[in-house]
C-alpha cells in the first residue's frame, strides 16, 4: 500500500505541512431507558426516582468532555452524534414542549 506522501505530486508535497491529524476522543455511552415514562408510571416511586438520578448524573460532563462534544458534533443536522447528544438534553428546540408537560 502506497503512503500519502508516495501518492501525492512531489511538487505538492510541502501541503502535507498543513495536515492535522484527528484526535481520538471517546465519549460516555448514552444512556438508555428501559420504559416509556407516561401517566402509568408512578414517578414519585423509588424505581423511577434511581432511574432519573443515574440519568442526570450521566448527563453532566466535565469541561474536557463539553470541548470533546462541540468538535465531534459539528455539522449538526448531517451528524449523527450530534442528534444523539441532544436526546436527552433540553434544547431551544424541545424547551417548549417540555415546559408544557404535566407536572
């Protein structure tokens, strides 16, 4: 297999100077809930209230991580990382609908 460099005009070899090369970056895998929360479900139950409370906790993230989103999740709508990170967030988007939920 042939490098980049074997592949490239040799008069245009120099541009290869400007190339950065990608990080690698992990992020948490998104949580998943396992039930539909609706009127049926007693939210003031302890299954519920655990549930929730791992879910927040795995929302919050550290200033390293929010850097690590913002660059993985450009390009928005033509982003599939960037449509997941949204699920479980409230957004300007979604902010209304939420807002008008039973309490």
């Amino acid at each position: 297999m042939r490098t980049v460099s074997e592949k490239c005009n040799p008069t245009a070899r120099w541009l290869l100077n400007f190339v950065e090369e990608k990080e690698e970056v992990k992020l948490q895998k998104l949580i998943e809930i396992g039930y539909n929360f609706s009127d049926s479900v007693d939210l003031n139950s302890e299954t519920v209230k655990d549930k929730m409370s791992e879910v927040m906790d795995t929302l919050q993230i550290d200033e390293l991580e929010c850097e690590s989103i913002e660059k993985l999740t450009r390009g928005q709508g033509k982003n599939v990382l960037w449509e997941d990170e949204r699920k479980l967030r409230v957004t300007a988007s979604n902010f209304g609908e939420v807002i008008l939920l039973k309490q």
